[in-house]
C-alpha cells in the first residue's frame, strides 16, 4: 500500500511562495482545480475528487490528525462515471462535506509541493513526501521538514486535520502582509487627563 508523511500549514502570500517553490522544484508548476466530496466512513476518510471537471478518483486515506509531519497510507481508484458514485455514495454513506479548491502542483525529488487556495478557507501549503523503499516514517519527516525551511516555512504553524476540518480565515493579500510587516503598531493614545477636585 503507498504511504507518504505530510505536513500542511497556513500560506500568508501563495504567490512568493510560488516563487519560491520554483527554485526548488524539478520542473514547472501544474495548475488543477479539485473538487473533493467527503463521505461517512468508521475508519479514515473516503472523498471522491473531481479534477479541472474531468478525470475522478475514489480516495481512502487513514493519517492522523496531529500537527507537524504525519504518515498517511492511501488508496487511489480511478472513476469512470464521478456523477454516479457521488450519488451512490452520499445515498449509501452520507455526504460530510466538500472542498473546492486550486492547487499548484510541484514535484521536488520524492516530495510533491501542494500551494492551494482553498474556497472558504484561504491560502495553505502542503508537503507529500512519498516514502521509497526501505524509508521509514522518521526519515520522511526529515525530508518534509528540510524542505519546509527551504521555503522559508521552518516556523510556520502546523495544522491538524484535512482542510475539511478548517475553520475560515480572513485572506491577506501579500501587499497587505507585506505592508503589515513594515508598519509598527500605533501608540496607545493617552491617558485622560483628571480635573482637580
């Protein structure tokens, strides 16, 4: 069964941070837009996605909902007729919730880069170390975290969960965070002044 180690966490400007991933990347960066559906399972999760409209996938992943670098084992099914198995699923199971979203795809070495703007939810960045042959979950994470500070992403709060789980953001252009950086706060403005008795 494959497995990867993932870490996933808030991106305050996904356009430098595309440029970014750019350097470190072995070729240019695909462009999809997804579409998951979430179904009621006991174990794990199970989402059918929906690709630029297209091409579908069933997938069932079990990972832990812990912050920082996780491992995940996974299942991927190819589906021929999407409309029909979401009908059949969310009648047999029930529909938990879906996410849209655009994702920027790079490959470096055995790590897939996931730059996503996700609908409702704002801008995340999400690392899939793919595990070779005689790695094991600790040597993933090194992996994930190495490239988490080549992206300048060392200190960058790890999130818990699937973006189903996410609670919504306000979005901050890069203009703003850049200008929220430069500015320090505004003073306090004075204590009122008290009249003599």
């Amino acid at each position: 069964m494959p497995r990867n180690v993932e870490i996933k966490a808030r991106a305050d400007c996904l356009e430098a941070l595309l440029a970014r991933a750019l350097t470190l990347a072995d070729g240019p960066a695909q462009t999809l837009v997804q579409d998951d559906t979430f179904f009621a399972v006991p174990h794990g999760r199970l989402k059918l996605r929906l690709v630029d409209g297209a091409a579908a996938e069933l997938i069932h992943y079990e990972r832990p909902d812990a912050p920082g670098a996780r491992a995940s084992d996974y299942v991927r099914v190819a589906v021929p007729d999407a409309a029909a198995l979401r009908e059949a699923l969310a009648r047999g199971l029930g529909v938990v919730g879906r996410v849209r979203k655009r994702r920027w795809l790079l490959l470096a070495g055995q790590t897939r880069i996931h730059l996503d703007r996700v609908e409702g939810l704002g801008d995340f960045v999400e690392l899939e170390v793919v595990l070779r042959a005689g790695q094991s979950d600790a040597d993933g994470a090194r992996v994930a975290e190495d490239l988490m500070r080549a992206l300048g992403l060392a200190d960058a709060p790890r999130l818990a969960g699937a973006y189903l789980d996410q609670r919504p953001a306000e979005r901050v252009s890069c203009a703003q965070s850049a200008q929220s950086a430069k500015t320090p706060p505004a003073p306090e403005p004075p204590a009122p002044r008290r009249s003599p008795p």
